[in-house]
C-alpha cells in the first residue's frame, strides 16, 4: 500500500484514489473530507490516532503518484502527472497536528483544494 514510486503503478490523478479515501475516512461531501474546521478549505478528521490516520489518507490519496520527500522531514508531496498533488505535514505550523493538503486540478473530479487536520478525538 505505499505511494507509487515504481513506473509500472503510477495513475493520472488523485481522482482515481476518491473512492477508497472516501470508504476508509467516511465519504466526501461537497467535495471536502472530514468535518468544517476554522475556514471554508480546512477540515478536520478525528482519530483516536491522528499521526496514524494521517499516514493512512496520506498513502490512500498518493497511490500512483511520484513521492517526494522534502529534505527536512518536515513535509512528503505527492505529484500526479495531471499536476494534482498531495501533502503530508507530520506537524502542521497551525495546530501542531498532522496535516493533508490537497491541491487538485481540473481533471482531478469532484475533489476540492483543502488543507485537512487530523485531531485527536473528543471523549464525552
């Protein structure tokens, strides 16, 4: 389940990852995973493990594309050949938690651009 970087395994665009992004994080609404958070493009996805989960959206959403670790650890972006591209914050300059940042293009289907928090889950 890594992100693809053989040649052999590489898709067009971050919209053909939708659909199990959507099963493993409870849909897509609109266009957006997750729940609103402070703006209209930041979301938020509560996890008993948000390092984990975040992992998890990360190689879900990045399945085929090129994987490009920066050299300080501090971020792993995904590019698709349409130009889309995913990226993994372990620790977002907001909040501290771990982030996604989707940047789609015209080809990449219903998906809009949004920055998606992973935050620990609130016990009642």
């Amino acid at each position: 389940m890594g992100g693809g970087s053989g040649k052999g395994d590489r898709s067009g665009s971050i919209r053909e990852n939708l659909s199990p992004v959507a099963r493993a994080f409870g849909g897509i609404r609109n266009g957006y995973f997750g729940s609103p958070g402070s703006t209209s493009r930041v979301r938020e996805i509560s996890s008993d493990n948000p390092n984990q989960a975040s992992v998890q959206f990360f190689k879900l959403a990045s399945q085929g594309a090129k994987i490009n670790p920066s050299r300080d650890g501090s971020v792993t972006v995904a590019r698709f050949p349409d130009g889309s591209a995913v990226s993994l914050r372990p620790t977002s300059r907001f909040d501290g938690s771990p982030a996604i940042q989707i940047k789609p293009t015209k080809s990449s289907g219903v998906v809009k651009a949004q920055k998606i928090h992973f935050v620990e889950e609130k016990v009642q």
